[in-house]
C-alpha cells in the first residue's frame, strides 16, 4: 500500500501538467479527423449518396431567399425577372442535394431546365472586394481593367489556364444598369463554381456541353435532359419500342456519340480536358442520340489535371483521383503529373462494359461481331490499355459495321424508330456527328 502511495505522489511517464491526457486528446482528434476526411472521399467518390433529403419544401425557401435578395439589390441577373417577378421560370421539382450542392428542376417560359449552385445560400460565397464603399447602385465608376484581372484569376483558379482574350466576355462583366452592383456580386458568386466557368467558357464550342441559359444570384440554368441511371435496364432511356434490335441500334448510336465526345475532349481543345467521374447519373442524350456531360464538377484540363495529380504518395493507389489515376515514383515518393489512364479506357470500363461484355447485351447482333466487339471492349477497359487512338478507331468500325447490320431490312432510319424519352424537342439532329463552327477557336487556346 505504501508503494502504490508512493507511486501516486511521483509525476510518473505522463509527467506534470496532463501530458497523457493532451496525447489521448490529440489522437482522438486525429482519429476523428481521418473518419471525417474518409466519409468525405466517400461521398465525393459517391455523389448518389445524398449528404442531406432532397426537399420540396427546403427548395421552395431556398429560391424564395434568392428573390427577397434580388429585390433588396443584394444579387442580380438574367433569370431574376423570371424567377421572382413575371413568374416565368417556375420551380418543379427538387433534383438532388449533395455536399451542399443544390440542383432542382424548374420551368422556363414552357421549357424544363435545371437550376444548379454549389452552395445553398448566397452569402455562403467571398464577397467581391472592389464593391466596398461602392454606391448600392454599383455607379459607373467601377474599373473595369480590375474587373477583368479578378475574374480572370478566378477562371484560372477554376480552370488551371487563361482564358483566352474575349472569352471573358461571355460572363456579361461589362453589362451597365441600374442593378449592375448586385449583378457583379452574382458574378463573383458565379465565378467561384468550377462548373460555371467551365460551362460558359465551352458555350456554342461543344456538342458534349450544355450551354448556361442564363443566371440568378448563385444559381445558373442549364437545359434539361434524359439523363442516365445505373439502375435503367440500358443505363440511358433510349426508345419505349422496337424490340431487341431497336434497343441494340439505339446502344450503338449512343457509344458511337461517347466515342465522339472522347476524341473531342481529346483533341479540339488547347488543353486535354479530364473526365474524372465517369457514371451514367453524369451524362444524359438528346433526341439525336447526343451525349452530353451534365456534371463536369469533376472535369479538368490539363494543367489543372496535372496539379492535382502530383501529390506525395508511397505507392500507385496513393495516385488515384477517382477515376483519373498516375504513377508514383517510389524514388522521390511523388505522384507523376502525366495521367496513366485516359477517358477512353473508363467510358469503356464504367459505360461499353455494361452494354458490350454479356451476350444479353448485344443478342442482336450476329455472333462474330458481337464477338469482335466484347473483345474490343474489354481490351479498352483494362487498366493497362495502350494506343487510344487506334482503340477508338476499332471502336468507331465496329460500332458502324453493328449499325449498317442492324439496319438491313429496315425501311427506316434507325433514329426514327427509337428514340429517347424525355425532353427530345432540346435535341439537335446531328450533333454527334458534327461539331458547331470555330471550335478551333475556342476561348481556352
């Protein structure tokens, strides 16, 4: 008893002042600092599991404060009128939330459209400096060489490149009016959403992009469209009819239209520009069979791609960006910038594998070239894929010779017999197979 009184008296390993109890603290921390962090990655590898319920109710309180903003002058834009005066841009339904995103479904002027921000609330995002001491007007003494220097490092912080001269022109910054100070801080606001940036700087340049019809506050309109699920029998809605080899010609003219899209995010930029979460829920189609990328919250050119992908790793898997990977060089203990697979290889892993690796998925077809092309496909969704252009090439033959088979004994065009559902009057016919005027152009060169 007399020693464990003395053991009691003396300050022991822990020493004074608690240092056990710090250390305990500090590691409890830290365990909890790696749970969250994980159940973030978790949900951001897993953007269909929602971060919080989608509301009808919370949605309708969301765009009713984006209004009561738009008329004390705090925030502007083009949909404003619409949305909270002449009752013209309508809210439908909410879509999802996730990780504070919010994207809901509205009505424009008789045409469905999706309203997206990243943030719920306006005031969620970094005011614009340059407005302080500025008249609620805005006034015409703004300087507009400094509005340009601001929003064109934010398209950089954005895009991870300059815009190219002009491009910025697109964002309206040189718009004068009476609500010019609220419009600039929507701006701002807008600017500060990779999606946005992306979105407006690809306007008129790309059949794979929805165009941004326009803005309130924080939240920008982009067109509604059939968008895809992985719980859809085809992953995308592609026609109520026409039976099996309906279904199969439909299937080929959507991944002749995704071969598209990767050749041209490819190639007919300045830059590469990444897709890194390749799933059904982030593409949709239009009547022509056009695929669109829908989400590109997780899509980057390449300078950005490769900022992202030097990081300090131990090994390859400490590489891995979602679905965008590199090599890590165990010599310096740092990821390589260079991406090690392609946009290819994961359309043909996440999307082809689903329609072209099971006999049920292709039975229309006769058998060598069903064979053919499950061979192909496979080839091009393993990690070790090489030769992108030359896969996309067998690819695209395949998929032609499919079609041109399936088409015998038909008397009508394959798009004519099976069409999407959904909103098919926002197609445009041909759109896969042609890209719009000056896409050598673009404001990212």
């Amino acid at each position: 008893m007399a020693r464990a009184a003395g053991a009691r008296g003396r300050p022991g390993r822990c020493g004074l002042g608690g240092r056990c109890g710090r250390r305990a603290l500090l590691a409890c921390v830290a365990w909890t600092a790696g749970w969250v962090l994980a159940a973030t990655l978790l949900l951001r590898a897993h953007p269909g599991v929602p971060s919080e319920r989608c509301s009808d109710e919370k949605s309708r309180r969301i765009l009713a404060a984006l209004c009561q903003d738009y008329r004390g002058g705090a925030l502007g834009g083009d949909l404003c009128e619409d949305l909270c005066e002449a009752g013209q841009l309508r809210y439908r339904r909410c879509l999802y939330y996730e990780r504070g995103k919010k994207v809901l479904q509205a009505d424009w002027r008789g045409r469905p459209v999706v309203l997206k921000a990243k943030e719920e609330a306006f005031s969620t995002f970094l005011p614009l400096g340059l407005l302080d001491g500025q008249p609620e007007a805005g006034g015409p003494d703004l300087p507009e060489a400094e509005l340009l220097v601001l929003a064109a490092g934010e398209a950089r912080s954005a895009l991870g490149l300059e815009p190219a001269e002009g491009g910025l022109g697109r964002l309206g910054l040189a718009r004068r009016g009476p609500r010019r100070r609220g419009q600039l801080a929507s701006l701002w606001a807008l600017l500060q959403q990779e999606e946005f940036v992306l979105l407006s700087l690809l306007r008129g340049r790309s059949p794979h992009a929805p165009p941004v019809l326009g803005s309130c506050g924080h939240f920008y309109a982009v067109e509604h469209l059939a968008a895809g699920s992985p719980g859809h029998r085809a992953l995308f809605p592609l026609g109520p009819d026409g039976g099996r080899r309906g279904q199969a010609r439909a299937v080929s003219g959507v991944a002749l239209s995704f071969l598209d899209m990767v050749r041209h995010f490819d190639h007919d930029f300045a830059h590469r520009l990444h897709l890194c979460d390749v799933k059904p829920e982030n593409f949709a189609i239009r009547s022509d069979f056009t695929v669109v990328a829908i989400d590109v919250d997780m899509a980057f050119f390449e300078p950005k791609m490769r900022e992202i992908l030097e990081q300090n790793c131990t090994r390859d898997e400490d590489c891995n960006f979602f679905d965008c990977f590199s090599k890590c060089d165990l010599r310096v203990h740092r990821c390589g910038a260079q991406r090690a697979n392609s946009n290819l290889q994961v359309v043909c892993d996440k999307i082809f594998r689903h329609w072209f690796s099971s006999p049920r998925g292709s039975s229309a077809m006769s058998g060598p070239l069903r064979g053919q092309l499950q061979a192909a496909v496979q080839e091009c969704a393993a990690p070790s894929a090489q030769g992108t252009p030359r896969m996309l090439g067998r690819l695209r033959s395949l998929l032609q010779a499919a079609l041109r088979e399936l088409q015998d004994g038909e008397e009508l065009h394959p798009w004519t017999r099976s069409r999407p559902r959904g909103d098919t009057h926002l197609g445009t016919p041909g759109a896969a197979q042609k890209a719009p005027a000056g896409l050598g152009h673009h404001p990212l060169e």
